[in-house]
C-alpha cells in the first residue's frame, strides 16, 4: 500500500511508522556514540547497560525481576526476535496457534521452522463488541501437536488491549498442556484511558512458558533502526540465543549505548507516550465524527479501524486501492491480516502522523 500510496501521491496512513523524530536528546546520544568509537559489533546477546536499563523497567512496570545476562536479549527490531523465537521452539509438523487478523511475520517462520499455523480468529461479540480471543474456542484447538501459541496485545491491526482476566483465562486454558507463548508487545507503552499494559512478564504462572518480544522502534518513533528485545526464562533464552546467534548475531552497537543512556536519563517518557498517542487518537477520531465511518476508538497501539460498511459493499482490498487511487488516502484493509475473509469491511489507517496529514485525511474520508 505505501508503494501505491507513492505512485499516487497520496497520504499514507497505511504502513505503521510514525511522520515524527526521536526525541531530539536521544539522536544526540546516538550522535555521541557514533563518534565516541562504538563502530565495532556488540556482544551477540546486546550491551550490557541495555539490557539492564530493560530489567530495571520491566521490574518497575510489571513487578517481574529479570536477569539481564540469562533472560534478556537484544534482536534486531521484534521482527528478528520473533522469527529466532519461532525457529528456536517450533518443530516439523508442531502447530503454531495465531489469532486473526495476526501480524503478518509470523505465518512465514512458522512455515519456515517446518510446523502448521492454526489460524483462530479474534472473535466480536453483543456481550463483548471489541475484539477478545474466545478462550472456548482457544482450548478445543489446543491437541498434541501444539507447540506456541502467538499473542499480541496491545493488537495490530484491531487496536485492542489483552485484559487481566484475559491472562488468567490464558493461563487456566495452558496450565495442563506443554505449550510455549509468544508475546508480542511492540506496542506496550501505547495504552490509552489510564489503562494499563497487562504483559505475560506480569503473569506468575504464565512467565515461566513465555518468551516476550517488545520493539523500541514503536516506543521512540524510531522504526528504522530495527532494534528489539526478547526477554525469556533462563532455559528459553538459552534455545532463543542459538538461533538469534547465527541469524543477526549482533545488534547495532552506538544506538544500544544510546538506547541505554536515554532509558535512564528519559525514564519518563514511557508516561508521556500514551498521552501523545491518545491526542492523536482523539483528533484523528473526533474529525471523523460525522463521517459515515463506524468506528471504536482505539484501546492502544497507533491505528484505528473504521468500517465503510454504510458506504460501500466492496470488498475491503478493492475499496483500500479504490480509496488510494481516488481519495489519495492509504490505509490497510483488514483481510490482509487473515486466513480467512473476516465478518464486515474494515480499514486500519495509521495515526502516529502529523495533526496537519490526519485533518487533511479525515477531512478527505468525510467527503465519501
Ligand atoms: C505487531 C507487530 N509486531 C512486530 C513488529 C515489528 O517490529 P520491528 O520493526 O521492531 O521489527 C511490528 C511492526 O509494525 C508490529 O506491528
């Protein structure tokens, strides 16, 4: 979509990265260190006063103390950590349980490693109208196959939060079963309407089956730098870091010294961070307020999904290239996230632009 989002000059609310700078301190830092020396590779499992900048926040956040040389990982952005994560775990012929609309780098390493993706999809309901794994559902799919199971909240594309009793289900559905979790939370400082991030790392019974991969490409506006992390009980990382050792090796030395320093000096910034996103949700939101858009504001993450059901009955990829081509609007539709067509035609567009890009969209999407 961004390449058809170029060809026709249109606004680009489809791809998932931010039109803003890293904080102006931090590209200082990175400046400092690429003139300091810090040009040669980084220890294969990350610089030392990175990954203990991480377990001092993962300790003060999520009350989980972590052992920053046995437990924590620096990979190149999530996407690394999750397919060394996949590699590391699955086995010819184990099942891999997504929820749809899932990330689309998952599948692939699955296929990669040799096992099955089992799609299930995030479910929508009178009772509970945003989207929430039906853990029924969850368990019935479980059977001796399966190996991981694949989580991601805050959810790309839907937007929605993984609540405290979610995890509690979660771990009522694993606790007979010999099945591994894999947490994607990219987005876990982007959490909005004072609620909060509820990550595996917080949950006593479910920890020690999970592997934690998280991105700072989301949390400061930086996601060409490709730099995540994966935090895992001693026993996983051990497995985790024999893939990550021969798929990337090594991290990107002068911004892991800055990533460190700013962690410390900027601590922060974790706090205002979902003010900044929920700002922008909310213009983004209160804009297309009389458009004929449907829409649930978004519990976390930087995308919104907007339904076009009262406007057209196109399918969603057809109506996406449509919109591009004639409103000079992109967006993501939905589908693409899924094995199997989803119920109802939804959109995810991207808010994490400049207010003047998103009044100019808006004002665009009200026209239809
Ligand atoms: C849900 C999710 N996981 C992983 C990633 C990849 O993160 P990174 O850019 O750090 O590899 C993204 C990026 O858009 C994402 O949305």
């Amino acid at each position: 979509m961004t390449q058809l989002a170029n060809e026709h000059k249109a606004i680009n609310l489809s791809q998932g990265f931010p039109s803003f700078e890293p904080p102006l301190r931090l590209l200082e830092l990175v400046n400092h260190y690429l003139h300091a020396g810090a040009n040669q590779y980084a220890p294969p499992n990350g610089v030392a006063t990175l990954r203990e900048a991480l377990a001092a926040k993962v300790d003060r956040m999520y009350g989980r103390v972590v052992d920053p040389d046995h437990e924590i990982t620096i990979s190149s952005g999530a996407t690394e950590g999750l397919f060394s994560a996949i590699q590391a775990l699955v086995r010819t012929g184990d099942e891999v349980i997504v929820f749809d609309p899932a990330y689309d780098s998952y599948a692939p390493a699955v296929t990669l490693a040799g096992g099955h993706t089992r799609h299930l999809p995030l479910r929508v309901t009178e009772a509970r109208p945003a989207f929430h794994i039906d853990f029924d559902e969850l368990a019935d799919a479980i059977n001796a196959r399966t190996r991981l199971i694949i989580v991601n909240f805050p959810h790309n594309p839907t937007g929605v939060n993984i609540t405290a009793a979610d995890l509690q289900r979660l771990a009522e559905v694993v606790r007979d079963t010999s099945v591994y979790l894999l947490s994607d939370e990219v987005y876990e400082h982007i959490v909005f309407d004072n609620e909060q991030h509820h990550s595996l790392l917080s949950h006593e019974e479910l920890w020690p089956r999970s592997i934690v991969v998280s991105s700072f490409g989301k949390t400061y506006h930086a996601t060409g730098w490709k730099v995540g992390y994966c935090m895992a009980p001693a026993e996983l990382t051990v497995e985790f870091r024999r893939v990550h050792q021969f798929t990337c090796f090594a991290v990107v030395t002068p911004i892991q010294h800055a990533l460190a320093d700013y962690m410390t000096e900027a601590p922060d910034h974790f706090a205002e961070l979902p003010k900044f996103y929920q700002k922008k949700r909310d213009h983004f939101c209160a804009l297309l307020k009389n458009s004929k858009f449907t829409f649930e504001p978004a519990q976390g993450t930087f995308f919104q999904l907007l339904d076009y059901s009262a406007i057209s009955s196109e399918s969603d990829v057809d109506y996406a290239r449509r919109l591009t081509k004639e409103l000079s609007v992109a967006s993501i539709p939905v589908s693409v996230f899924c094995e199997q067509p989803p119920a109802g035609q939804k959109l995810r567009f991207c808010f994490a632009k400049d207010d003047a890009m998103l009044e100019d969209a808006a004002e665009r999407l009200c026209r239809l």
